[in-house]
C-alpha cells in the first residue's frame, strides 16, 4: 500500500483522497486504509507536540482524516441482519474530539449494533437520558484529554446515581485511556481501537 498516512501527516489533502480511491478500486481492505490513516494522525499529534503543527494543522488533519472516513463508511457498513443490540456513544464532557468517536460509531454500525450517538462535549446527565430512553445496555464513552478522565469519573458516578450501573457495561477509549484510567472511573474496560469496540461490545451483551 502507498503510504496514507505519510500523505495524512504533511497535510496533503489532494494526493490523500486519489490514492486512498485508487486502493479502494484495487480491493484494498477499508480497514487497512483507516489503520494506515490513523498512523498519520499519530504523526500529527507528534508534529503538534514538538511545536511544529499547530491546532489550524490539527483541524486540517482531522478534516483529512473525516473525508477519509466519508469514503470509507459505504465499503465498511452494509451488513444487514438482525441487531446485536443497542449502545449509547459519545465524547464526554469538555472534549471535541470526534474523529475517533466516529470511526467506533462506523465500525459498531457495520459490526450489526444500533448505536445512539449523543455527540460531543457530552454531559453525564446527557448520556443518562440516551440510557434510560434506549435501554441500551452498553455505554461507550471516548475520551481524548487527560484532563477530561475527570468528566468519564463523573459519567460513571451519574450512571450509578440514576440506578442504571448493574443494568449497563462502560467501556471507554480513545487516544491515552488504559486500564488505569478505568481504575480510576470505575468503568469496565477499554478498547484501543475501533475494531476492539466491536470486540468488547459483543462480549458485553
Ligand atoms: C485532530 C485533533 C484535534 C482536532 C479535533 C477535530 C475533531 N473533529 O475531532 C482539534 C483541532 C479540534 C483539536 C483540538 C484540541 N486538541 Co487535539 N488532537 C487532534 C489529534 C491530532 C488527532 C486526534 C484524532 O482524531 N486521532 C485519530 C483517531 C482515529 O484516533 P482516536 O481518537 O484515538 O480514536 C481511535 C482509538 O483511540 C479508539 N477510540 C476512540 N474513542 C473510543 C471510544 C471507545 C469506547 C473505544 C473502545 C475506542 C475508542 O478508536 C479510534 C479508532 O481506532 C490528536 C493527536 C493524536 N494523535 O491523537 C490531538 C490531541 C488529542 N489534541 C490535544 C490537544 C492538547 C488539543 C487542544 C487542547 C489544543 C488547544 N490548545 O486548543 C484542543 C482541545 C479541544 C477540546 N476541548 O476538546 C492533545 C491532547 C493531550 C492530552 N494529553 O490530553 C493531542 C494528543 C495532541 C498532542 N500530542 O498534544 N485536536
């Protein structure tokens, strides 16, 4: 494969989306694609730390990275069948980030589950309201800040509070969540990628 994500991490929009066509028309897995794509976001994050990107580079990459999921989604969703059951999803509070957010909810949706996505910069009470109005007994929370481990602690609190926490699973991810941060909420697992959410969401029905 030609290297998407070396084209994502220099911010070159044109030459992305033809090449990313181009493995498209030569049956390359969609899956490889966005692994490949998540390895320039990688880059970007690394190139924004050591101060040579800045958050107009950030907007540009995730735009990129959007346009790519767009492509994407027709070759990934399309199984139909019957549902593996329902999950509410969302960024938590104080946190915009939704690139990743979205490729779970593509990946859940193409994986048979009926996903409830209550968006970003999500209040705890938000995501109470998406549990008791679907039933659904999974919660998927993403969560991209270190600063924002404090918003999933509160989520996990007011799941608990509204009487809901022996009915519903909490698996968080995103960027530097690991089983230390589910210590620290009180949630039940994290996923590093999209593909381990479908995983984890399966075993949690
Ligand atoms: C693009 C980007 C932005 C864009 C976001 C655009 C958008 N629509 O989402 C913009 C410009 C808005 C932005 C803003 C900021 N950002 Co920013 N951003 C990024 C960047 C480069 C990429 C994030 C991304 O989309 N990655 C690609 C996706 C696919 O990966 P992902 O989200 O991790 O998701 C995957 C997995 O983690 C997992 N996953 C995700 N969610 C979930 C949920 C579940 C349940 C499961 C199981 C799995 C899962 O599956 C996904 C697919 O495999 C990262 C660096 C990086 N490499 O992560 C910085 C980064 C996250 N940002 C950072 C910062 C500091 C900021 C700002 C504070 C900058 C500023 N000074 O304003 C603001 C914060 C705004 C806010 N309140 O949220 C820091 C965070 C540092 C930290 N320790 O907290 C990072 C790490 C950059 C850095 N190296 O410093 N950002």
């Amino acid at each position: 494969m030609v290297k998407l994500g070396e084209m994502l991490a220099n911010l070159e929009m044109d030459e992305l989306m033809e090449a990313v066509q181009k493995e498209l028309d030569q049956g390359t897995d969609p899956v490889e694609i966005l692994k490949d794509c998540e390895a320039g976001m990688v880059a970007v994050g690394e190139k924004f730390s050591a101060g040579d990107y800045f958050v107009s580079d950030l907007m540009m990459s995730g735009e990129m990275f959007k346009e790519v999921g767009e492509m994407l989604e027709p070759h990934l969703a399309g199984k139909t069948g019957e549902s593996l059951g329902k999950v509410v999803l969302g960024t938590v509070e104080g946190d915009i980030h939704d690139i990743g957010k979205d490729l779970v909810y593509i990946m859940l949706k193409s994986g048979g589950f009926d996903v409830i996505d209550v968006g970003v910069d999500a209040k705890p009470e938000a995501f109470v309201d998406a549990l008791k109005e679907s039933g659904a007994p999974v919660l998927a929370l993403s969560c991209l800040l270190t600063t924002c481990y404090d918003s999933i602690l509160n989520t996990v609190k007011a799941v608990e509070a509204a009487g809901l926490r022996d009915q519903v699973k909490i698996i968080i991810g995103g960027g530097p969540t690991d089983e230390s941060v589910v210590t620290y909420t009180g949630a039940d697992a994290v996923g590093d990628d999209a593909q381990s959410a479908v995983r984890i969401c399966k075993e949690m029905m």
